[in-house]
C-alpha cells in the first residue's frame, strides 16, 4: 500500500504552510490499511513525527430501487461494537480503472443487487486529519435483487430496503450514524437529482 506522500512534487508542497517529511515508514500493516510513520519538519522548523492511516480508494453507493426505495445494509461494526446501518461500499481495487464498474461490484457483492445505471455524485476526504481516505460517491438507479450476496471472509451483512424520506428522518435524529451514508444520503438531498 502506498503511503499519502507519493504527490510530494504537487503544487501544495509548495505551499508555505506544507511541512517537509525528512523521513517515512510503515509503522504497523494489517489487511485494509496501514500507519504510516512520519518524520516532519513544521513550517517554523520545529521537527516532530506524525502517525496517519493510510488505505485504499473506495466506492460508496447510494442505491435506489425501481421504486425509489433505498438499499441499505446492517453490518457489525467491531470498533463501535454495534450493528451499523450504512450504504453499500468497499475498496478500489488496482484493476480498478473504472470507478462505476468498482461501485457496480461493491453494490451486487455486498447486496445482491445490480443496478440499471450508476452516475457519479462527489468525492470527499473524509477524515483527512487522520488518513488518506478517499470516498468516490455514487448513485445507483433502478436496482433490483438479481444474484445474493458474494460477500468477504470477514463481512455479515444484513440487507434492507427503507424509504428515502424514512433514511432523511434517520440522519436529522441522529439514528444514522454511519458517517459514509450520511455524507452520501445528505449531499444527495442538496445537490442530487430528484430522479
């Protein structure tokens, strides 16, 4: 896995607030991610270290039926210790050079659901204090329950359908609170069609 530092020739290293890394290390890897073991110099000279999570790119979908139900999934979330409802997700693969038919495969292997079509909404760092995650937003139109789960060693999941309106009602009480699916289901709701 690559570290965040492969753009160290971008513009923003240019930048007077970037801080010079003088050296880089994993420090810990494990399946899914990685820390990276930074030694940095701040823009005033101070050295110090810094510790981040690096992982790879990923799909999240915002699936919606023929009826314009939403497929959501339940799965055990061992860092919070519950059963998370979120959106269908999963990681880019190097092969991936299409980031539809990545979100395409996410969808069928974590639902059973196919989708008719699939357009891109946004891209967002999510937690970029932290880590490089990358989350590539998409909206899955006219799915429909085609083939059962194909779903990874360490994954159970739960599949369910909920109305978009209910989903909204889930976010503004804080019921919801998988932080992929409220990004995707509210930027949806301010900038997404109304198809």
């Amino acid at each position: 896995m690559s570290d965040a530092h492969d753009d160290a020739d971008s513009p923003e290293s240019d930048d007077p607030l970037a801080w010079e890394v003088t050296d880089s290390w994993v420090g810990y890897e494990c399946p899914g991610f990685d820390i990276v073991h930074d030694e940095v110099r701040l823009p005033d000279g101070t050295e110090t270290d810094y510790d981040y999570l690096v992982e790879p790119e990923a799909v999240v979908v915002l699936p919606f039926t023929r009826d314009g139900d939403v497929v959501v999934i339940e799965e055990w979330r061992h860092a919070v210790g519950r059963v998370n409802r979120g959106l269908p997700a999963g990681s880019v693969e190097e092969h991936d050079d299409d980031l539809a038919v990545a979100a395409r495969r996410e969808l069928t292997e974590e639902t059973g659901y196919e989708a008719d079509r699939v357009e891109h909404l946004t891209t967002v760092e999510p937690a970029n204090g932290i880590g490089n995650s990358l989350f590539h937003y998409f909206v899955a139109y006219d799915c429909e329950d085609v083939d059962g789960q194909d779903l990874d060693f360490n994954e159970t999941i739960r599949v369910e359908t909920a109305e978009y309106d209910d989903l909204l009602a889930e976010a503004r009480t804080g019921e919801l609170r998988d932080g992929r699916a409220m990004t995707g289901l509210l930027y949806y709701e301010l900038f997404g069609d109304d198809e």
